[in-house]
C-alpha cells in the first residue's frame, strides 16, 4: 500500500515538468492567435524514442541504462538540444525540456527546431571507460533518429565535450564519414567552436547587462547569487565578478556558500582540490587561508537571499509557489532550464520581479552550437571575436524584441519570449496551408 502510494507520487510529479512547459505555452496562446494547425502540431511531440542501452561495465557485469531522445518539432530546422546524463531524468523531463528548445530556436531565431535527450544514470558513479562506453552506447542505439540535418545532440547536465567527443566519433565511425556536424560541443580540436565553452555564460550576461539597464539596476552596487557552478554558472558568476557586480553567494549540489565580494576562481580552485570535488571543502582547514569569510547556508537559503539578482543555474523546479513568496531579487536570470514553475511565476509576476525567462537567459549555448555546426559544413572556422560578435548580435535582438512585445502586450518577459517564438512557429507550420485555404 505505501509502495504503491509513492509511485503514484512521483508518477504525479514526474508528468508535471512537461504539463509546466505546456502551461507556459498556453499562456502565450491567450496573446498570439495561433492557428487550429499549430497549436495542434504543438500539442504533443513529434517524435519520442526510448531505448534499452547495453553497457559492459568495468567488474564484467551488464547493465542496460534507459535513454531517451524527443525530437519536439523540427518545422523550422533539424531538431536541436543536449543530452542530460542525470539520475532522475525520465521521458516528462525530456519531453518539456524538448520543447523548450524548439521555442528557444525560434526566440533568438536560428534555424533550427527542438529536441532533448537524456540517460537515467549517475555519471559520477562510473569510471572513465564506462563513461567512454555508455556514450557511445547511446549513439549506436539511438542511431537512426540523429544526424546533422535530422537531429544535432549537445552537451546538457553532467555532459562535457569528451561526452561529445566520444559521440561524434561513434556516429563517424557507423556511416564512415567525418560528420563532424552532427554533434556541437565538441573540443575545438575535434571540430568544436572557439568560444562554445563559454558561450551560455556569456549570452546569459549579454542579457543581463540589457536588463539590468532597463530595471535600473547598477553592476558597481548589484547583489548576486547563483544557483549552481557548472560550466554556465561559474563562467558567468566569473564574468559578473570581473564586471563589478558583488557575488554574495554561489552553490553547487551539496552545499552553498555566502559571503562578500566572492571570487568565483578561489572557490573553483578549492572545489577541483577538494576530496569529494565539492564546494564543502570552502570550510574544511587547509583549503583557504581564510575560511571565516565564507558562511556555509543551504542551497534553499541562496534562492531567498536579499540580493538584486538572483541565478537559478542548475535544475528545474527550485523556484515553486512554496518558495516565491520569500523571493527578495528584484530579477531572476533563468540560466538552468525550467527553474521557475508556473504557480512560481505568477507570484514573481505579482510580486514585480522582472524574470529573464530561461528560453532567451540560456540561449547563447545553442545559439553557439549553430554558429559550430556552419561553420562545420562550411569546413571553414571563426575566430573566438567572431563568435562572442555574433552571439552578442543575435542575442540583443531577441533582447530588444522580447523586451518590446512585453512591454507592448503588457505581459511578462517570458509570456513575451513564447510569443516571439509562436509568431515564427506558426508562420513555419501554417506555410503547409491550414484549413482555411484548403476550403477555399
Ligand atoms: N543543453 C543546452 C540547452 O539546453 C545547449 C543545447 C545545444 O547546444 O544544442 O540549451
């Protein structure tokens, strides 16, 4: 009896990440007259595949990891987006945050569609072979669903460019063919962009600095937290901390971490020395000359700071309506995907805090792996200024027009970011007629 009651639990919460995204959705339909096509193209994915992958690990033994891949909709371009290795990813998960690549292609408007795909699996807990093995495991099975003008996978929650690495050359491997285009996030020597690495973080601050003029909010006196200390989070937390702006609080799973002025490369430096690779160790002696000028709080302690911004960079669903009435930021950069659920959203609305929704905040990640995969079928390469000029180009812009229509339709950044996004969804999806001109 109690068994079944918990499954029946996380089956409740598990199928509510994707009706999240498709709320956010709905919202956008009550200020875009999308026609009966679209929102019936939109409804569910296009595609879903789930896969048994077979791994041979380390000891002899076997064990088949659960996979998924969701190509959401590829109306405007080859589906797009990363492949999460995560232990509580599952196919809800993976469906929402397909979705939210499609309409985030279509916010900064590159001509790509949506996908997401992801692994049921601790990579922390598997050696470097297994590692080597699962990842190419994944693309053996999930084969026929990619390809650089089907479907282009990159790096998402504990994914790095080995992961990629390892993948495109499994793909290559299986046509015989060097499709470097298939796969973006790679190292730069296996024919990754300069500036990939660094380029959520930085379209991240693109915006920010935006926003920060429009809410009248000045770098020099900012008070900023940040939710998580992977590739995005400390690459921004480290080009805000060189901008100016005073980081009073950083965390990555286990633990957060407050203080003044905070220097995010000590406390990288301190994490990769660290034991378990974890920030705890900014309170362990012999990490830190002084460790008394950092305070050890909780991960749900950082999100109700007093701060100016505040930066969910890790999961989703950590700001909720148990939680956004204690908000004090008077902006939220959506760096994580999903960060803020809908009930959240409507009290952060109420409550004034501008939200810099995920779909344009994060953006600069896929916009970058775009500019990889041209220039891979150009076989021609950019220079890192290249790179950071365009990305800076294409993200304002989304910016500015977000920024326009939510102030035209007086309607929140993200109701404003979906809608920009409809408005190019739809006129792809209607472009194959709807009803009314076959009728006629
Ligand atoms: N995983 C990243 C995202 O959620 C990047 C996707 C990509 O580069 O395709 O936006």
């Amino acid at each position: 009896m109690h068994v079944a009651g918990i499954s029946y639990f996380k089956v409740i919460i598990t199928t509510d990440l994707f009706q999240n995204a498709k709320a956010q959705l709905e919202e956008a339909y009550k200020h875009f007259p999308a026609s009966k096509e679209t929102k019936a193209v939109l409804e569910n994915p296009q595609k879903v595949i789930q896969a048994s992958i077979p791994v041979r690990m380390d000891d002899g033994s076997l064990k088949v990891f659960q996979g998924y891949r969701v190509h959401y909709n590829t109306t405007r371009g080859p589906a797009k987006g990363g492949i999460r290795f995560h232990p509580d990813v599952n196919l809800e998960e993976v469906k929402a945050l397909a979705l939210w690549m499609t309409f985030k292609c279509a916010a900064v408007d590159i001509p790509l569609g949506g996908g997401k795909g992801g692994v049921i699996v601790d990579p922390r807990k598997l050696t470097t072979r297994e590692l080597e093995r699962l990842s190419r495991a994944y693309i053996d099975e999930l084969f026929d669903f990619i390809g650089p003008d089907k479907d282009i996978p990159a790096p998402d929650v504990y994914t790095n460019e080995k992961v990629m690495a390892w993948m495109v050359d499994e793909y290559n491997k299986i046509v015989r063919h060097q499709h470097y285009g298939t796969i973006t996030g790679k190292p730069v020597s296996r024919g990754g962009s300069l500036g990939r690495n660094k380029a959520t973080a930085l379209g991240a601050y693109y915006v920010l600095k935006k926003a920060c003029e429009t809410q009248g909010i000045n770098p020099g006196n900012a008070r900023v937290a940040v939710q998580g200390f992977g590739n995005a989070g400390y690459h921004l937390a480290k080009m805000l901390y060189d901008d100016g702006f005073n980081i009073v609080a950083v965390s990555d799973s286990r633990t957060a971490v407050k203080g003044d002025h905070i220097n995010p490369d000590e406390v990288m430096e301190i994490k990769a020395a660290c034991h378990n690779k974890s920030m705890e160790c900014v309170f362990e002696d012999g990490y830190v000359k002084d460790n008394t000028k950092y305070q050890k709080i909780t991960n749900d302690e950082l999100l109700e700071l007093d701060v100016d911004i505040l930066i969910p960079a890790a999961l989703e669903k950590v700001i909720t309506e148990d939680n956004a009435e204690k908000i004090k930021a008077k902006m939220v950069v959506e760096v994580a995907n999903g960060p803020t659920t809908i009930e959240a959203d409507k009290v952060l609305e109420k409550k004034n805090v501008f939200v810099l929704p995920d779909i344009l905040a994060n953006s600069g990640g896929v916009t970058v792996s775009y500019f990889e995969w041209v220039q891979n079928r150009q076989g021609y390469y950019w220079e890192e200024e290249e790179v950071y000029k365009r990305l800076k180009k294409i993200i304002e812009a989304a910016f500015d027009k977000i920024y326009h229509v939510s102030k035209e339709k007086k309607i929140n950044m993200r109701t404003a970011a979906y809608v920009v996004a409809l408005e190019r969804l739809s006129a792809a999806i209607d472009s194959h007629g709807t009803e009314e001109y076959f009728k006629n």
